[in-house]
C-alpha cells in the first residue's frame, strides 16, 4: 500500500507512466519507514524487544495486536509464554507507549514453572535468563497520517529528479552515453564508492525529514516480518 496518491504524486512534481509513478512512491515510502523506523499502514511483524526493568519491554513499532510472545533462548524449542503473564500497550491510546509488560509479581499455579510455590513469575523469568522476548502480532497505524502521505509525494518527486542527471551533467560525463534523442544507452563506472549513507539518517529531503519528524521512532531493532 502507497502512503499517498498517483494525483498528490504528480502534485509534487512526479512524472511518468502511472506503472512510473507507482515505482517512485514505492521508493519514497522505502526511505519513510527506514528513516522513521515506523510502518503507517496494519502489518504482521515479528521484533525483539529487550526486557527492562519491572519486565516491561518496549517494542519497536506502533502496535496494535499481540497474536504470541517468546523468550529469546538459547533453544529452539522455547515455550510461549501465556497470555495471562503479560499485558500490551500501544501509542494508538494517548499517553501509553507501545510495549509489553511481564507479569513480576504473583504467580499462576496452572501453569509449570510459575506456581506459587516455585517462585511465581518472577521465579520462571529468572529461571529461564529472560533478557529478550520475541512478539508476533500487528504493528503500525491504521492509515497513514496525513504529514507521512505529504512526504510520500514530495519524495517521489524529489527521487525521480535526482535520479535524473541534468542536460550538463550529461555533456560531463564520460561514463554516460545517450543517443540523438537524448535517451541514456549506457553507464559505465568501474570506480567504487568510497561514500557510505545511512539510509536512516534522512530521507535525503529536508522538507520530508521536516514533516516527518513527529514521527520518529529510535527504538529496538526490527527483527522480521512473517
């Protein structure tokens, strides 16, 4: 799914094939997620978050449904833990952050290794090293905000012109070839790249890094999706 329109594309100053244009705001919505560290439409994910202090462990995206949590062990095997061991809250509801709230106290006899007489939940956690969960579940907004779909256009926009080389930097270079119509027949550069960007840094647009700004997340690492 865009984060914006074909029409607020071409707005912006996008051009092309709509075939183009769709390619364009696909590559603008790449730099808004990875610059964000976010996702603004319902996705299925699975991250690992760590678990601090009192067993709360904040999670890396918006989230929105829990479908399971894991330990993050050393076996493959490792249990999940039961619903009734945690609770979630999400940023949808104001003043709650997105995260996932081990039970530290109290205990639940039904369940082995978390019996009263064994230490409760606190004793199972403690049992089992417990430093990182694992959350599968739904993450991200239920549409996107009307800020991220205005910097998905100008992105598409601003991508499509970069990637374009001006008339003088055609005539300047000797690796590109174009034709009697002007259309690039060749590029040739044998020259590594001694220059490294973090994709993350900026959407390489001040004005969309601007109006995406209340949007940033720095949390956790994303570990996949499913």
């Amino acid at each position: 799914m865009a984060y914006c329109s074909h029409q607020a594309a071409r707005t912006a100053g996008c051009t092309g094939t709509d075939a183009e244009v769709t390619a364009w705001i696909a590559a603008g919505r790449e730099r808004i997620d990875a610059y964000t560290q976010q996702v603004f439409e319902p996705t299925d994910l699975v991250v690992v978050a760590d678990v601090g202090t009192g067993g709360v462990a904040l999670l890396p995206r918006r989230v929105r449904t829990v479908v399971a949590v894991l330990p993050v062990l050393a076996a493959d095997d490792a249990p999940s833990i039961p619903s009734s061991a945690y609770r979630v809250t999400s940023s949808d509801v104001l003043g709650q952050l997105d995260a996932v709230h081990l039970a530290w106290d109290g205990w639940d006899d039904l369940v082995v290794g978390a019996e009263s007489y064994n230490g409760g939940w606190l004793g199972l956690w403690e049992r089992w090293g417990l430093e990182q969960i694992k959350v599968i579940g739904s993450f991200g907004y239920n549409a996107p905000p009307l800020l991220v779909g205005q910097a998905n256009a100008l992105l598409a926009a601003h991508l499509q012109a970069e990637a374009a080389p001006s008339d003088a930097d055609a005539a300047a270079s000797t690796s590109l070839r174009v034709d009697d119509e002007g259309n690039n027949v060749a590029i040739e550069d044998d020259a590594p790249s001694s220059a490294v960007v973090s994709a993350a840094a900026s959407t390489g647009s001040t004005q969309a890094d601007a109006l995406l700004s209340p949007y940033l997340n720095r949390g956790p690492s994303l570990l996949g999706g499913v």
